[in-house]
C-alpha cells in the first residue's frame, strides 16, 4: 500500500547502485530534510548505515518495480549506466502503476549517448560540439579500418561501441599493434557484444577533466568541475581503472576556460537533446580534454562518475533532494547552486591484483580510526558486523582542504589507519598538477 504523504512533504528514496557513487548519493540525501526512508539496491556496507539496502539487481525492473510499489517510493535515483541504457525510464513511464513516480536518468533513447560511442559521435557532429575525428566500423569493414589507421599520426585511439564497464577504450603507438587490436576487438570478439563495432579517433594531445551538469531537459545547472585518474599505477601508467582518485576544483580550469565548456560544449548539448528530441532528466557527464587552450568532448556519459562524484557531490551546499525534485519538475532554473570554496579531493583504496584477477571477502579495518576524512565504500560488504571487500575498488577516501595539496594530504594521512590484505593506492593523485 502506497503510504498517504504527510504534512512535512517528504520523500521516500530510492537509489540504484552498490558502488562509491552511490553511497555519495545516499550520504547527500540522508542530509535532507526532505528525505523520509532512503533504499539503496543492491547498496553496501556504507549504504546500510544510513539507508535499508534492499537485495535486488539495477536491471531487475520488476523487482524494482515491486519494491517501489510496496515502500511507497516517490523518486528512483539512476546510478550506474546499464539500468538506463536498458531502459529503466521509459519501463516506469510505460507502466501505469508506477509512471507517476520521478525517475532521475535520461530515457533509453537519450542514454545512447552513454550506450553507443558512434551515436555520441554523430550527435557531436551534427551540434558543432568540438570534438576529435573518427570513423565507425565493423567486422565486415576491418580492412578499411586499417587503411583509416593509415591516415592517422600515432598514437591510435580505438574504442568498442558499446557498454564495457569502463574498459572498452584502448590507445596504441604502434600502427601495427593498432591493427591487431581493431582485428581483436571486431573480429575476435575481444569485448563480447561490445565491440561488434568500434570507433577509431584521432588522438588529442592534453590533459583531461570531467564536467557535470544537471539539467530537468530545458534548463540546466552546472556542477564543480573534477579531475580523476585512470591508471591503475603511479605517474598515470599501467592499465586503465574506473578511477583511482579524483580532485576538484581543477586549477587549470580558469573562468574563461569554464566560460568556453559553457557556451561551445554545455550550451549546444542541451539544446541538442532537444531538437533531437532526447528526452533527458538526470546528469550529464562530459568527459573534456584541454587542447591548447581549447575544450574538446572526449566522451558523454549519462549519470555520475566514480569517483568524481565523491569530490563534486560534498562540494555543493543545496540540499540535494530539493535539487533532484526540481530537476523531476522541470523547474532546475528557480535553483540557484551553492559551491563549498573549499577543495575536495578523493583516493580510491583497491584489492591487490585491480584491475586484473583479485580477491574478496578481505576484512578491513581501522574505519571508525578516520578523522576529518570521509570514507565512501564502493566494494565493500556487511558480513556478520564486519565489513569485508567485495569488489576492486574498495572504499574512497575523501577529504576537503584549502587548496588540493592540503586535502590529499589528509586522506592519506587516513588511509595509514586503515588495512585489508593486499590493499593498494596509488601514492601521487594530484601529480600533474603542481
């Protein structure tokens, strides 16, 4: 039974997710006085301290369906990208029981841009959103592939179409070696359905940052920019992660810098969905590279980012929910976003042998040791009172400075009380920025 809203015209939440990102969004949003129960499915060990977790999978629509039936839920938050590229908006919106109820995530056919590397390139294109040049192929067209490969300077991005938890990209300086892994990718099935097509890029030489933006499909706000680091070892080296720290504010994003994402990047994003009739409420996340002195977009992703999302979420000062309401009712434009000065910086701690083979069910302690620092548990689980890991990123470790430098300094200093087997960090988030 649907519980009767009470008089204070609170929410019950739910959140889908189980990693870091989402036990940001749950910390957020238990703040709230706008919050009444919070649910977080699958969740994790952190999750369970300030919400119920409930044991069902993101893509299980239908049991989703039924918990939000029975709890009363009023609003589902996306986290991760396969529920929507699945379409788990559009699954509320073509139900009568449930249609009623806000969902946070862009419908199946916006979400693309996440789902289909090539379908975000087309929308760049046809928009004038600076971006790098590419061509498309497919097992069938390998060979022109390789004569594409030929017109390119080293070195050679390629990149499966489609959904591949963050891995699906692979740089190469070698033309030959380029070729072998376009032949792995389209021909060998290296990526499974993934990349049954792949998207070769020119290379753009600079340094990356992530920019966020909440947008109700009109109008949008702008989040505090994010820096994060890929590589699983120091001096960005060694093979690629789903993060291994993240900073915000990032320094080199000057005024007129963050003027130019605006006005050549957000700007015709936004109105892009809308003349392509891309039904969209939720994040987007742009992936940027500075050329020069230049935004160029490297990728759209449809929700948050992790672990940018445990600097950029604890930099904002609005009450979360009144800003995800707004967003539901398309009324983003009557709130005004108010930024922490303050620096946050965030260091993911991973099981040994990340991002290859490694192990679980690692007892980590020294949790309740954390002072002036944050910890987001990503894979991480509550086993018989013990929190154990459970995936390869672990936990994050976020804390806020005056400048970056003084806010690393402080998650690492809490990082030395904590242990699991085989636990590792990289030791120089930040590096390339002093």
């Amino acid at each position: 039974m649907k519980r009767e809203s009470n008089k204070y015209n609170t929410m019950n939440i739910l959140i889908l997710g189980s990693g870091g990102r989402e036990h940001t969004f749950a910390w957020k949003i238990a703040k709230s006085t706008k919050c009444n129960q919070l649910f977080v499915a699958p969740g994790n060990s952190g999750t369970a301290q300030i919400a119920t977790n409930v044991n069902i999978g993101v893509n299980d629509f239908d049991a989703i369906k039924e918990l939000v039936l029975n709890e009363g839920i009023d609003m589902v938050v996306v986290g991760p990208e396969d529920p929507l590229v699945n379409g788990i908006h559009d699954y509320f919106l073509n139900d009568e029981t449930i249609k009623h109820i806000s969902v946070i995530g862009p419908q199946k056919v916006a979400a693309e841009l996440e789902g289909s590397k090539e379908f975000a390139k087309e929308f760049l294109y046809r928009h004038n959103i600076p971006t790098a040049a590419y061509e498309s192929f497919t097992k069938e067209t390998v060979e022109k592939g390789y004569a594409f490969l030929e017109t390119l300077k080293a070195p050679y991005v390629l990149k499966a179409d489609g959904l591949a938890a963050g891995k699906g990209v692979v740089i190469l300086n070698d033309l030959e070696d380029a070729k072998a892994e376009l032949k792995s990718m389209l021909v060998d099935a290296k990526f499974g359905e993934a990349s049954t097509k792949v998207v070769i890029e020119e290379f753009l030489d600079g340094i990356e940052l992530s920019c966020f933006v909440l947008t109700d499909g009109t109008n949008y706000k702008i989040l505090p920019t994010a820096k994060d680091y890929k590589r699983i070892g120091e001096g960005d080296t060694g093979l690629n992660t789903g993060g291994m720290g993240a900073i915000s504010p990032v320094p080199f994003a000057t005024d007129e810098f963050l003027n130019k994402i605006e006005e050549r990047i957000v700007k015709p994003t936004i109105n892009g969905f809308k003349k392509d009739n891309l039904p969209y409420v939720g994040f987007v996340f742009i992936g940027l590279i500075k050329v020069g002195d230049d935004p160029k977009v490297i990728e759209y992703n449809v929700r948050m980012g992790d672990p940018e999302t445990e600097v950029v979420l604890p930099r904002l000062k609005n009450d979360f929910v009144e800003i995800l309401e707004a967003m539901s009712k398309g009324s983003l434009d009557k709130i005004d976003i108010e930024i922490d000065e303050r620096a946050a910086t965030t260091i993911m701690l991973v099981s040994g042998g990340y991002p290859e083979a490694y192990e679980k069910g690692k007892e980590i302690t020294g949790i309740e040791s954390i002072q002036d620092s944050i910890p987001f548990h990503a894979g991480a689980l509550l086993k018989d009172g013990k929190v154990m890991t459970s995936g390869g990123r672990v936990m994050a470790i976020t804390s806020y400075g005056n400048t970056y430098q003084e806010a690393i300094k402080k998650s690492y200093q809490n990082i030395e009380k904590l242990h699991f087997d085989k636990m590792n960090y990289r030791k120089d988030i930040g590096f390339d920025l002093n």
